[in-house]
C-alpha cells in the first residue's frame, strides 16, 4: 500500500476538478505515491512525466468531482437539508446553464453560503478518503 498526503492529493483533486472533464489530468504512482500533474489546455506541469502513465497496474488516474458525484446531486443534499423550502427552486437551477452561479446567488440571500463551504469541503474529504480506500491507498495527514 503506498502513501500520499492528503493535502497533496485534495491539490490535485482540485486542479483536475477546475476545469471540463479531462482538459488536466493528474496520476498518483502506485509504486512512490508520487502524483504527476498535466494539461492539455496548457503546457505540462510536471517537466518529467513517466511514459507509461497510461499503465494501470503502475498509476491511478485522480478523479474529477464529476466522478465522485460533487456536482449537482451534493448541491441537491445541501439544499433538501438546509434550505428545504427552496429545493425545488434548487433543483429547477441545474435544469440549465449557470446553475452554480444561481445557486451561490441564492445561498448568499439566504444567508447560507458558508455553510455550503463547509458542506462541500467536508463532502470533497470524505469522497476522496473513500476513494484512497477503495484504491489501496494510505493517507497521511
């Protein structure tokens, strides 16, 4: 079982989530814990990346929030605990484009914004302490 920082990884976890599905990529080495960073969208941020990233058996690919289901359907648990009144309107928010923007809008009228911070980070720590398990990997603190 190899080791990583969580730290380490929720950075990595973030910069793969920050943009569409894919554009960076970001790899934990089964062997050293080491993670390697990459874009296609801009030039490669690690300057020394293993040519066989792709192998399975050597590297995890870190997941985008898309993945771990951190989009609508948290934004959808938030709003059925906290704001139960309005989850109807939440739920009509991602029925299109500028969901998020609509639904931090209202979550700062509310007066709930930073309770919503404080849900999806816990959420985003929780998901990827279970996905480290689900994979074989240590977490250091």
């Amino acid at each position: 079982m190899v080791a990583i920082k969580f730290d380490d990884l929720s950075s990595a976890f973030d910069f793969v989530s920050s943009a569409a599905s894919m554009e960076h990529q970001a790899y934990v080495s089964l062997d050293t814990g080491k993670i390697y960073w990459i874009s296609n969208a801009i030039d490669t941020i690690d300057k020394e990346i293993p040519n066989d990233l792709e192998d399975p058996d050597r590297y995890l690919v870190i997941p985008h929030k898309n993945e771990l289901d951190l989009r609508r359907s948290l934004a959808l648990r938030f709003a059925a605990q906290q704001l139960p009144a309005r989850y109807d309107q939440v739920e009509g928010f991602f029925q299109r484009r500028g969901a998020y923007a609509r639904f931090k809008d209202l979550l700062e009228r509310e007066g709930a914004l930073e309770l919503w911070y404080a849900f999806e980070a816990e959420s985003v720590e929780k998901a990827l302490k279970q996905w480290c398990a689900e994979n074989g990997l240590e977490i250091l603190d």
